[in-house]
C-alpha cells in the first residue's frame, strides 16, 4: 500500500514516541521493555517509503504484541496511532 504524506507523519509521530519512551525506560532501567519496544517499532522509518508496504500486516504482527505485553507503557496508543494512519489510506 502507498502511504500518503499525512500516513506518513502520523508514523513519523509514533517512531518520535517511542524513542522518548525507550530514552525513558533506559533511565528507569528496564533495558528489556526498551529493546522489545525498538524491534517493534523498527521497520516502521524505512517500511513507510515502501509502495508495498503492508502497515496493517506491521501493526498486528509487531506493534500490537509491544503494546499486548507492556499495557502500562507510556501511555502512548501505539497502535491507535497506526490505526488512523491506516483509517486514512482507505
């Protein structure tokens, strides 16, 4: 799927997110939760300028199961944010 240049910058906002959060919890010292938050969001800055690119495929395999196994992370919809950026390429 093309994404769009708003598809883009709602991407771009979550990637912001979760370096905040992974800046975060290396200072409280979770070092696990910070590396399994970057492997799910990693394929997301060069994913976005794919033309094939399957975002949906991305947040059920990736995002949603960082967000599943850490539910009281920073409070940051990760997988909300991805479902907009979906919402606006149909």
């Amino acid at each position: 799927m093309y994404l769009t240049q708003d598809q883009r910058q709602i991407i771009s906002n979550v990637v912001f997110h979760a370096l905040v959060e992974i800046h975060t919890l290396c200072a409280d010292g979770r070092a696990k939760q910070a590396a399994d938050l970057a492997e799910a969001i990693c394929g997301l800055p060069t994913g976005m300028w794919s033309d094939d690119y399957d975002l949906r495929e991305f947040r059920d395999s990736f995002v949603a199961e960082y967000q599943q196994k850490y539910p009281t992370n920073s409070g940051y919809d990760y997988v909300g944010a991805l479902e907009e950026a979906i919402a606006l390429g149909w």
